[in-house]
C-alpha cells in the first residue's frame, strides 16, 4: 500500500497517523490481533514506514501506551492523578465506550511483550507520581496497591459487569474510592 494520492509526505503527520490506528485498532482488537499491515491500511500508509519509525509492532505498542499515559502524567498533579485517572474509567468517553487506555490495556494482557511495556511505561511513571504523595517508608507499594485497586474497579466495572459497581454512580464510587486512597497515600509527619 502507498501513501494516498494527494497526500504530501510529512514525516511526523506519518508517525502520528500510524500511532493513531494503532492506538484505535489496539482498543479494538488487543495487541495479538492487530496486525502491522492492518494499522498502516487504516493510517493510509506502506506498512515499511511503520518500520522505518517505530521499529516493531512492539515498540509501537509501546509507544501508544506510553503517549496517552504520559499526556494525562503531564497535564495532571499527582495530587489529582488518581481521581482524575478513576473518574477516566468511570465514565464513559464521548463515544459512549469505555475508555480506550483501558481497553487496549485489557485486551492486550495475554501478550507478555505488550504486558510488560505497559507496565513499563505506563505503570511505573503512575507508581512514581502517586508515591510522591506519602512520606511513608513503603511508598512505592501503597502507590503500587493504589493502581491495582484503580485496575480492579476497571476490570470488575468493565468486564465482569459485577452489582452494584457496573452502575454505580460514578461520583459515588469516586467518594468512597478517594477516601480511602488519601488515607493510604496521606503524609505521615
């Protein structure tokens, strides 16, 4: 496949319309079944060039999970960084689905590769800024035991649908959700 006729070769336009598919296809299908050839059909481009920028499905995988990862890590506090991280998951998107970080996060779980970058690059970047908040000598496992809480109440919501958490209102759970992240992450002197 070629580039689309009309379409002026722009190097970081490219690159973002692959991480664009990816990330979409990601979310769709989970990492083991998106295909290179199918993320560079859906940017529009020659599959070589996902290649040439990214170097693997991997790395690009990588680097999908590490851009929304790091955007919300940018345009946040650490002291806001959960809430706003519950409440992301909480509700829906504009589209109506969950949200796509943890979509593609869930259907990309049985490939150690993509497990391991979201761990990776995700995971530990959210540890560190959350371990900020506590002076506690376990920090890093209490920021650690917090997002694995996060990713439960996504799982339970999201995948098994369990009662009452599936419909529970969202300001609710985050009530009672924060109050006790704040007393785990709260400052002991």
């Amino acid at each position: 496949m070629t580039a689309q006729p009309g379409r002026r070769r722009d190097a970081a336009a490219t690159r973002a319309a692959l991480l664009d598919a990816a990330a979409t296809l990601f979310a769709e299908r989970g990492f083991d079944r998106t295909t290179v050839r199918d993320i560079a059909g859906q940017a529009g481009v020659n599959q070589a060039l996902l290649f040439r920028y990214f170097g693997s499905k991997d790395a690009l995988f990588e680097e999908v999970m590490a851009r929304g990862g790091r955007e919300h890590l940018a345009a946040t506090t650490p002291e806001n960084l959960f809430d706003a991280s519950l409440r992301s998951m909480l509700e829906p998107a504009d589209s109506g689905r969950r949200n796509p970080a943890l979509e593609t996060y869930l259907r990309s779980t049985g490939s150690d590769n993509a497990s391991a970058a979201i761990r990776r690059e995700v995971g530990e970047e959210y540890a560190r800024a959350l371990a900020t908040l506590t002076d506690a000598p376990d920090a890093e496992l209490r920021a650690d035991l917090a997002l694995a809480w996060l990713l439960g109440i996504g799982l339970v919501r999201e995948i098994t649908g369990t009662e009452p958490l599936a419909s529970a209102d969202p300001d609710h759970v985050s009530q009672l959700v924060l109050t006790a992240v704040r007393t785990l992450l709260e400052r002991t002197g």
